[in-house]
C-alpha cells in the first residue's frame, strides 16, 4: 500500500437528453474528511449518496465539489399554457359577451394576456427522465472521484521519495549525534572539575557528600542515551508507517512531535558544542519532515 496525498484535482463531464453536466473536485489538507458540496436546485437529493462514495474513496482532506449543468445548444425555452390563467379569461369573456355584445376576441389576443403563455428554461420531463439522469450524473461523480484519487496517489508517490530522503537524513543526524554522545564524557569531566574547583573554594566550603551529589546530578542530567535510544526506535516507527502507507498522515505527524520532544532534550542536555549543533541540525530536518507530513493523507 503506498501512501496517499490529500491534494487533487479532478473533473467529469456527462449529457443526457439534451442536457450536460460537469463535476469539478478539488482537495486540499485537513484534519478529518469534509465535503462541501455545490448543486443546482432540483438535485440536493443526491447528496447522500454523493458524501458516502466519497467516504468510502478518501479518508482525510477538505474536499469541495460543484456541479454544474447547461442545456445542450438548439434546446430553446419550453412555452406552456397557463390552463388554470386561460380558463377564468373565457369565463370573464362569455359573461362580457352577454352583457356587452361585444365581438369575442381573436386568439392571438387572448394568447398574448399576461398570464396565459409561461416560459421556462426547463423542458418538461418525466420522472423516469430524471432519475436516470440522477443516476448518470452520479456515474461521472464516481470517475471524477477515481480520477481525484488517482492523483492524490501519484502525488502520495512523488511525496514518499521525499519523506525517505528526509527519514535518511535524521538517521544520519542521529548517528552523528551517538558518535558525539561518546565524547560527552571528558567533556562532562572538564565541566566538573571546574565546578568542583569553584565549590572548594568557596568560603565557606560546601561538605564532600554535598559535592559528591551534585556532580551525580549534573552526570544524571547529562546523560543522552535514553534520548538517542527513543530516537532510534522513532525511526522504526517511521519506517513502519512507512511500509503500512495508508492514512497513516496523523500518527506521522504525532511521530513527528516526538522527535522534535527528544531532539530537544538532547539540545539542553549537550555538554558538547559538536552534540549541540548536531542537535540543533536534527530539530530543522524534523521540521522539515513534519512540514512534508502535513500533506498526508
């Protein structure tokens, strides 16, 4: 299983009966998985089964999706008659007719009485019409979705050779760091005597025992094995994740706090100038590794 981007793109285009259709999808990062979705009227019904294909497609992301559709080029407005508007006008009409002795009017008058003609940018259509169209736009959602994440893998590929590279170079930054940890106590030992000097002569002089617990506590301090041991074993965490791939950006970026928690611990604890700045390059490759695990899905 190979690891995923939440970013993407996609877009699907259909027609039926005169009339087209296009999705667009976009994706970006988020926390969870959230859909904000975009459709004419007429066609929220499709909502449900809109938001539970992509759940079953995409695990994390902000996802936003529009629908739009247009009537196919030569299908004009739909001119229907107002039957309910037509029938009160022939009432009204006889009555004038016996009151009045008037002449009945053409049909093109009647026709052209505001109310009687109604024009629509909608044929009419039957139901079976529309539920087949429904269930062929939601055929292009499902193309447009396979596109989207299609992308988002090709995208997860290319990130994955980032995030290797970037796992190598805190391996390599650990390494340095164990090799400079090794030295750490002679440059313990300086530190020590220099303080012990300054102890003893100090006026009045602290006790032996008093001594001899500080310098156990300064040593206690200074230690950075425990610290190296849990970044090593963070490592294998990440290849882990690594190897298991999908939506497995959470647990990564929680990994990713971890590291930066015991890269920090080794900075303050460092009695080395060299174990500091091997530190210090430790805390900026797990940043920049973070920053890459952001995109995850």
């Amino acid at each position: 299983m190979t690891i995923a981007s939440m970013t993407g793109f996609a877009r699907a285009e259909g027609s039926q009966d005169g009339v087209g259709w296009a999705w667009e999808i976009k994706s970006v990062n988020g926390k969870s998985l959230d859909l904000r979705l975009r459709v004419p009227n007429g066609y929220d019904h499709l909502e449900p089964a809109l938001r539970a294909s992509l759940a079953g497609r995409l695990r994390r992301g902000s996802v936003a999706a529009t629908l739009s559709l247009q009537r196919a080029a030569g299908a004009g407005p739909t001119i229907r008659i107002n039957h309910a508007a037509l029938d009160q006008i022939m009432d009204l009409i006889g009555e004038l007719e016996g009151r009045t002795g008037a002449a009945a009017p053409r049909l093109d008058g009647i026709l052209a009485l505001r109310g009687v003609l109604e024009t629509s940018e909608e044929a009419e259509e039957t139901a079976e019409q529309r539920e087949r169209r429904s269930t062929a736009i939601l055929a292009s959602w499902e193309l447009a979705l396979a596109q989207l994440a299609e992308m988002r893998a090709a995208e997860g590929a290319r990130l994955a050779l980032v995030l290797r590279e970037q796992i190598a170079e805190i391996a390599a930054l650990v390494a340095k760091a164990s090799a400079s940890a090794a030295t750490q106590p002679a440059a313990l030992r300086a530190r020590l005597r220099g303080l012990v000097q300054t102890l003893l002569d100090a006026s009045p002089a602290l006790p032996e025992e008093r001594l001899a617990q500080e310098a156990a506590l300064l040593v206690a301090r200074a230690d950075v094995r425990e610290e190296l041991d849990r970044l090593k074993a963070h490592l294998g965490a990440a290849e882990d994740l690594m190897r298991e791939g999908v939506a497995v950006g959470r647990r990564f970026d929680f990994l990713c706090q971890e590291f930066n928690r015991e890269a920090n611990t080794l900075c303050s604890k460092s009695a080395d100038v060299e174990l500091t700045r091997t530190g210090l390059a430790l805390k900026a490759a797990i940043e920049q590794l973070r920053e890459q695990v952001q995109n995850i899905e």
